[in-house]
C-alpha cells in the first residue's frame, strides 16, 4: 500500500513540474504578417489552436517571415515581432509606430520612456523583440489648469503628470478591426485570432 502511494505522490509532483515548466500562454489575441496596409482585405485569419498555431490566408506579395503578435490588457498592449528574415529589422524610437485601428476611430499607442524601448537598435535575423506600449490616456478628464505666465509649460507638465496616473482609454478588443506596426521600412498588420477551438 506505501509503494502505491509513494508512486502516486511521485506522478503527481512530476505531473505539477511538468505543467509549471510548461510554456507560458502566449501573446496570441491579434496575428499579423508583413505586408502592404492597402493589402488587408487579402489578409485572413482561418483558424487558431494550440497544437496547429495559427492558418491563414495571404496574398503573394507579403511576407510571413516578418511577423507579429499582440494582446491587450487593461493598462497596456504587448506586441512580440518575429524576425525569421535574412536581414535585421532597424528599430527607431521616433519613427516606429504603433496603431490600434477601431470602428470608430484610430488610437496610437504610446511607447513609454526610450531607455526602455532602445535596448536595442535591430531585431537581428532569427529573433524577435517583444515591445509593451501603453494605451492611450483620456486627457478629456484633465481639469482646466488656472491662467498662469507658463501656461504652456504648466499644461506639458499636467498632461506628463495625468499620463502617468490618468485613466487610459478602455479599447473594446471586439471594436479592434486591425493594429498596426511600423517598424523600419515594415509594415505589419495584426487581425483578431479567433478562439481556440
């Protein structure tokens, strides 16, 4: 009867370091590949599941080696970018950009301070670089600030201030029809992947 259960307690613990070695859930709300952003309508997602990954259908003119992923939390949008190209992808802090476009509008996320994001100035062949952009924040809440002489100045310093604690914009994913990567010269385009089924 022990041997019964010491063998019992030795499948369980391997059972439990198995799941928690196991691969963290990855960044799998939104898929999108290289491609011209004239091109989206020939971009489609066809299924998702964690065995087959992701299938989908494109036109001859993208390139499914420079691709993307991104999920959307309450605070903040992470973007991993694959690199499986033959050339590094520059990386520009001024330049790249990052768009969430809804059915109603279009929001650009904020790339947060450039210490963070420049660790590194390309994603080399074969990698890829996850990215963590900051939703946009509603500054329509911002009180008007009282007429001083640096009025300017003074307005800077409220909007950086309220960035930092103030209310970010609730972006229903569901509303989200595409988001978009600009990288260097690469322009990525992510659709929504449909639920694991």
């Amino acid at each position: 009867m022990k041997s019964i259960q010491r063998y019992l307690v030795i499948l369980l613990a391997a059972f439990l370091f198995l799941t928690a070695c196991g691969p963290l859930n990855p960044v799998n709300d939104f898929f999108g590949i290289r491609m011209n952003i004239d091109e989206e309508a020939n971009f489609k997602i066809v299924s998702y599941n964690d065995v087959d990954g992701v299938k989908y259908q494109n036109s001859i003119n993208m390139d499914p080696k420079i691709n993307a992923w991104a999920e959307i939390s309450a605070n903040e949008v992470t973007i991993k970018v694959v690199n499986n190209s033959d050339a590094d992808l520059p990386i520009n802090y001024t330049t790249d950009q990052f768009i969430i476009i809804t059915n109603e509008q279009e929001y650009i996320l904020g790339k947060g301070e450039r210490e963070n994001y420049v660790s590194q100035i390309s994603i080399s062949p074969n990698s890829s670089k996850t990215f963590v952009l900051e939703l946009p924040v509603d500054y329509t809440k911002i009180s008007q600030s009282p007429s001083q002489s640096s009025e300017t100045s003074l307005t800077r310093e409220v909007m950086r201030d309220y960035s930092k604690s103030g209310t970010k914009l609730n972006v229903n994913t569901d509303n989200i029809k595409y988001i978009v990567v600009k990288i260097g010269s690469a322009s990525i385009l992510l659709k929504k992947v449909p639920n694991n089924k």
